[in-house]
C-alpha cells in the first residue's frame, strides 16, 4: 500500500513539474503572434545541470532584418540523451 502511495506522489509531483514548464514556455511566447524569426544564432549558452531535467537556455541571434534579438526558453538538458522516460 505504501508503495502506492508513493507511486501516486511521485506522479503527481512530475505532472506538477511539467505543468509548471509548459506554462513557462507558453508566457514566454505569450507576446508573440509566430515563432521568433530566427535568421542566425550568435551565441547560446544554458543553466548547468547534474541532472536530466528541463533548463533554461539563452540565445542571441539575428532576425530577418539583421536585429539582434535574445531569447530565453526551457529545454531538457544536454545530458538527458539516451534517457527513458
């Protein structure tokens, strides 16, 4: 039974945790009528992580008109590869 219960824990705590980073994502293209007209990436740099997990990633790049342009989103972390589930 407690097995169950701690099941039912964990579950709930990653529907949290996802639910948290979609709304995140969706605030951060909540300006936006399209996807950002990304032309060239400059530079890009994320969050260091010990874990395979969502982090924030930083990007500078050029838009169609040559304007230099940042954004930031959450993507999962590079050592998240090769990872079930």
């Amino acid at each position: 039974m407690k097995s169950k219960l701690t099941l039912a824990a964990c579950l709930f705590a990653a529907l949290n945790v996802c639910t948290f980073a979609a709304r995140a994502e969706a605030s951060s293209f909540a300006g936006l009528a399209s996807a950002p007209d990304i032309q060239h990436v400059l530079s890009s740099s994320q969050e260091p992580s010990a874990t395979c997990g969502l982090v924030t990633t930083h990007i500078t790049y050029l838009d169609a008109k040559g304007q230099t342009r940042m954004l930031d989103y959450l993507k999962p972390a590079d050592n998240c590869h090769n990872q079930n589930g």
